[in-house]
C-alpha cells in the first residue's frame, strides 16, 4: 500500500496566513478602540434630558388607548379585494387584502409608535454587539496552538494559556446570548401588548385593560434605556477581561504564570 503525502501549495499557505492576519486585525481594532468607544456612553447620559424620548414622563403621551373601528376593505383594497391578479405568465399572485377582513374583533389599537423607534436602537445595538464577539471570537478561536488536544492529553503545563483562551471564549459567548436575550425582549413585549390590545378591543368599557396598557408601555421606556445601560457594561466587562489577557490570547503557549485576571 503507497501512503501519498499532501501538502499545502504556498499560494493557498499564503491566502491562509493573510486571512489569520486580517482577522487578527480587525479583532484588536474591536477590542483597543471600538469596544472602548464613548457613543454609547453618550446615548445614556442623553436620555437624563427632559425631552429624551427615553423619559418614562413621554409614555403618558404616546400610549394610544383608543379603540378605533375597522377601516372598510372597500376603502383600502377597493371590490376586488378578494381576487387574485394575475401577472403577465398567467400565474396567478395574491393581492395584499386588509388584515382585519377576516377577523373575529376587526376593530384596531395602534402600536405605540415611540417605542418602536427606540426598539430599532435596542436592535441595532444587539446586532452590533453580536457582530463584535463573533469577530473576537474568531480571532482567539485561530491563535490556539496547533495540537492543543494533544497537549490536553499529556496535561502539559503549556495549556495554562490556552485554557486562558476557552475563558476568555466563554465570556464572548455569554455576552452574545445576552444580545440575544434582551433582542428577544421585543418580541416578548409585542406579544404582551397585543394580549392585553386583543382584551381592550373585546372589553372596551373596563377601564383597567386601558390601564394595563398603559403601564405595559410605561415599563417599556424604563427597559429601553436599562436595555442601553446592560449592553454598556457588556461591553465594559469584555474590555477588562482582553486587555488584562492580552498576552496570553495573543501568545498562549508563551505565559503560563497565572490564571485569568
């Protein structure tokens, strides 16, 4: 049996080490300037202001309780709404029909629309923090020394830094799903709010379902600016725990004094 040998031409070696170095880049530029940025800094000490949208003082004005009729599919879609056009092929395509149409309550409660724009910050903010730590990760994933499975086996001294890197992996991996976590808060509160809406339009006469909507919003202005205050301290423990261990991402098999500051 002819055992052939296969190596790496040096074009693709080549394309391989300009690929770590890109990384590389890109991820000491995250954490030694763009996770020490003051933007966000900035965005929370503006929400002390009177007029910031973030004031819980703006719920009060923004919540709209009004129950309001079903607005006529005649007006919106015109008579044929119900019909399908058809395009140039023949092929049929379905026309966008009011929603209401079919429904049981067709009355409507608008969303606030004041929480959605602050919503669109939260989301961005998350998907941006997301981004970062993937990028990071990235880079401490492909400076880990090559065997390092084999020297697990041998419990040699010189996994002390790489041991480092899973720390400093895991700590990526829990700020993301923290991202995720307060991404996912506005999902939870537009089920929330519509629950209580779907009793507001069934129950216009009872009061405390008015209420309830009201304090629903009013909580929401204190999580969106709390959402900012988390994803700043996110970012301001993730830049302790790199900066402290620099040396050991960058070079691990080359400083096995200590364990993770």
């Amino acid at each position: 049996m002819i055992l052939t040998t296969m190596s790496m031409s040096k074009e693709a070696a080549k394309s391989i080490e300009d690929f770590r170095a890109n990384v590389a880049e890109i991820a000491e530029g995250i954490v030694f300037r763009v996770f020490q940025t003051s933007e966000l800094t900035s965005l929370i000490e503006s929400t002390k202001a009177e007029d910031s949208p973030y004031q819980i003082s703006q719920a009060a004005a923004s919540t709209d309780t009004t129950v309001y009729p079903s607005p006529s599919s005649t007006e919106t879609n015109g008579p044929s709404s119900n019909k399908r056009k058809r395009n140039e092929d023949g092929s049929g395509s379905p026309t966008h029909v009011n929603e209401a149409v079919s429904a049981r309550y067709p009355e409507l409660v608008h969303a606030n629309k004041l929480i959605l724009k602050l919503h669109e910050t939260t989301k961005s903010e998350c998907a941006q923090l997301s981004d970062f730590c993937d990028k990071v990760k990235l880079w401490v994933n492909l400076t880990m020394p090559k065997y390092y499975l084999w020297w697990l086996k041998l419990k040699s001294s010189d996994t002390q830094g790489v041991q480092i890197q899973e720390e400093v992996l895991s700590e990526l991996l829990r700020s993301q799903e923290s991202a995720y976590n307060i991404r996912d808060g506005i999902r939870q509160h537009h089920l929330g709010r519509a629950k209580i809406s779907s009793k507001l339009i069934k129950y216009p006469n009872i009061e405390d379902y008015a209420l309830s909507l009201k304090e629903h919003d009013e909580k929401q202005f204190f999580f969106a600016r709390q959402n900012l205050i988390d994803i700043r301290n996110i970012y301001a423990v993730l830049t302790d725990i790199l900066h402290k261990n620099i040396a050991k991402i960058r070079a691990p098999k080359g400083n096995n004094g200590a364990g993770l500051y």
